[in-house]
C-alpha cells in the first residue's frame, strides 16, 4: 500500500488504541522512515480527528535529540497518517519482556534522557500525558527517543476503562489525575517515576487485576523503596525515584528540566567502584560469630557526599591496613630475635658450666700429679734413711708393698734395689712417674 503516492507501507512495528505504526519506505528521499495511521474506527470522530492533528503538529513543533522528528502528516482519501523517523531499537516495553529490569547506571541514564525531553516539550507547552515503557525507544547506542506525543489527551476520556487496558496507561497515572485534577509537567514527572521504578525492579510500582484496583493503590498505597527490592540499587538512586513517586505534586519536581539536572549530578556523584548500598570497611579479621555480625552492621550510605569522600577514606584505610601489616612483621622479627636471644641466654650458662667443670678436673689431674712428683723427689733424696723408713709409704698403702716386705729383709742390700718396684706397686707415690722416672731413682738408692 502507498500513502499519498510516495510512501510504500512494510511491515507493522507496533499497535496502540490511537493508531497503527507501519515501517515503510520514502519513495520520494529514498529513506526509512516510520507511518502512523488512525485507525479507521476513529476516521469519523471529529474529537478523534482534531486530537490526531494536534499530535502531529505538537511533535513537529519539537526539536530535540531526545524526540523522534515529524517529517509529514497528511490525509490520503480517509486515511490520516503521521511520518517519522524510524528509530532502530526497542521500547522500554519490549525490553523489559526479553531482557527484565536494568542496571541501575542505565535507567539513570534512560531517566536524564527522557527528563530532557521532556523538559523541552513543558517548555513549548506540551504536557505528553502517556509516559510509559512502550512510549520510549531505546536504541542499541543508549539513545532515547520518547514517542507519541499527546496520544493520551485522546484516551483521556476512557483511561480508567477500556483504554487504560489496552495501553496500560493506569500502571503510571499520577494520582491528582485520578482525582480528575488537569494534568501539568508534575504529572509527567509522576509517570517518569513510575518507568524508573519498573526499570530498576522488573515491575511497576503497584498491580492489580482491575485498572481500577491499580489507581486506587497509586491514591493511598506507597511502593517498598528499590533498594529494598535490589540490593544493588544505590540508596541515592532509590530516594530520587521515591521522590518522584510521591502523592502530592508540590512535594515532586517543580519541572522535568529539574529532574533532569539532578539525574546528571546523581550519576557523576557516585563513581562506579563505590556504587553499592553498603559502605565497603577494611575491618581486621573477627573470629567466632563476631565476624558475621560485624558485617552484618556496616553502615548505610544515606548522602550522594559520602561517595564523593569515600575513595580518599578508601586510600586512607589502605594506607592504615599498610601500617598494621608493616608493624606486624616488625613485631614478628623482634620477638623471633628476642627469642634466640633468651635461648643463647639459656644455652650459654650451661657450656659454661661444662667448661669450668673440665678446667676443676684438669687442675685437680695437675695438682695430683705435681704432688706424686714431689713425694718421689723427697723419698729419693734421703739415702741414709733405713729400709723401715722406706717401708713406711709401702704400709701406709696397702697390702701389696707387704707382700714385698719379707723380700726385701732377706736379701739385704737387694730389698733396697727391690723397694722402688714396691714403690710402683705400694700406691700413690710411684704410680703417678712414668716408669722411665722409676728406673732412673733406683741407683742413687743403692
């Protein structure tokens, strides 16, 4: 099919309850592009018709890199139709179905991008009314690209009923609308919450059966934080989106382009290596049931400040455990030094002791034998002295030189040659000379 001779319809990208989105091709620029129909059911509504035309007038009136471009819209026979650029990606929607929730450092970034987008539409007067996954494209280089434009002022009417159901619109109403309040940029801002809450947890906000059911929780419920539900989520991130959750507009955003600047210095605040819910402490080792319930009470991060000082805490801590492990050693040398010290302390007195014993021992062998010596000297000298005189040593020393004795009476001048052999065999006296000495005594006694 070709609409108004130049644009040749494709396959069908999406459908929705104000039209139907076409891929098609531009015959004219030789370019793809995106074609959005009313549908025919809507082709006589003058409501339907007139809220149509302000879509496609209020999106080609915006600029903006965040928002897809309006190249055409016009009338072929009945058919209305919308041209726009064809964004190569995924919505939010289909994303969420094939790949669940993100990291949180994407929806931070998918959030600052569609607050952009929106800021520049508030600013030009255009409040979208229809946030939600499927409204916003997601291409494969992390751009944003936010969709229909003023398609929610058409269901506006049938949103708690019929049209609620089919683009779940009710899953990310602000409350005031509920109320039947006019919408403005806070309401916006509500819807925006509502994408962030889903895209960090899987799941919208508050569910229900009923359309019904869900707008009521979004009156009087409150959601459990992210942070709750993902660990992961900074507590930072997950305050900001509570923030944008919450039931009464003063308390939300002033506008989106707000919202847009503390996203951007949300995500600069917290650096990569520190995102985590819990402050990361260097503790020295616990043992026992102790160490469990020290990790268990590790603070909560609650200021986007404390991020910023935490890697010089960090460097500060390494610095710290450093010195501990420096000391440590230290005190392990000494005390191994010390140690040794004691042990040769110990050690040294003993060798001593054996040392002073075996110099008492060779004194005592060098005084017993200085003595001998001199004994034998003396008995040598005195030639005069009778044989009784001699004998006496022998007697004093036992029975051998006895034995001995009669010999030496009966022989006379002999028993004088024979008393130095008593002598060796009498005791002390002889015992202590070498046997050469011995000899050597003997003449000068005859």
């Amino acid at each position: 099919m070709i609409l108004a001779g130049r644009y040749e319809l494709g396959e069908v990208l999406g459908r929705g309850g104000m039209g139907v989105v076409y891929r098609a091709r531009d015959l004219a620029l030789e370019r793809v592009v995106a074609v959005k129909c009313l549908p025919a059911t809507s082709a006589d509504d003058p409501v339907a018709v007139a809220r149509f035309q302000r879509e496609a007038l209020a999106a080609a009136a915006l600029t903006h890199p965040n928002i897809v471009t309006v190249f055409d819209a016009g009338l072929d026979g009945v058919e209305r139709f919308i041209v726009m650029e064809c964004v190569a990606g995924r919505s939010l929607d289909r994303v969420l179905r094939e790949s669940g929730a993100l990291e949180w450092r994407s929806t931070v970034s998918v959030g600052r991008q569609v607050a952009s987008a929106l800021a520049a539409a508030h600013q030009a007067g255009i409040v979208h009314r229809d946030i939600k996954p499927g409204n916003v494209m997601l291409d494969g280089t992390g751009t944003v690209k936010v969709l229909d434009f003023g398609i929610a002022r058409l269901a506006g009417g049938a949103t708690l009923t019929q049209t609620a159901t089919v683009l779940g619109s009710a899953h990310y109403l602000a409350p005031e609308l509920a109320h039947g309040a006019e919408a403005d940029a806070r309401s916006d801002i509500y819807a925006l919450g509502c994408v962030l809450y889903e895209l960090l947890t899987g799941a919208p906000p508050f569910a229900g059966d009923q359309p019904v059911a869900v707008l009521a929780q979004h009156m009087s419920a409150s959601p459990r934080p992210p942070c709750e539900l993902v660990p992961a989520v900074p507590v930072e991130v997950s305050e900001l989106v509570m923030r944008l959750l919450a039931k009464d507009p003063a308390q939300r955003q002033a506008d989106a382009a707000e919202l847009e600047a503390e996203l951007a210095e949300l995500a600069q605040s917290i650096e990569p290596q520190t995102a985590v819910t819990r402050v990361q402490t260097l503790v020295m080792p616990v043992a026992g049931a102790g160490a469990a319930e020290l990790a268990s009470t590790v603070p909560l991060r609650t200021r986007a400040a404390a991020a910023a000082r935490l890697p010089r805490r960090v460097i500060a801590a390494g610095t710290l455990l450093a010195a501990v492990v420096a000391l440590t050693l230290t005190g392990l040398l000494v005390g191994g030094g010390g140690r040794r010290a004691v042990v040769a302390a110990r050690v040294r007195p003993r060798a001593q002791h054996h040392v002073r014993a075996r110099r008492r021992r060779t004194a005592s062998h060098t005084a017993v034998a200085l003595t001998s010596t001199t004994t034998a000297t003396t008995t040598t000298g005195t030639t005069a002295a009778p044989a009784s005189t001699q004998s006496t040593p022998a007697q004093q020393h036992g029975p051998p030189a006895q034995q001995h004795g009669p010999p030496g009476q009966q022989n006379g001048g002999p028993g004088q040659q024979n008393g130095p052999p008593g002598q060796q065999n009498g005791g002390p006296h002889a015992g202590g000379l070498p046997p050469g000495q011995a000899r050597k005594l003997g003449p000068p006694a005859q």
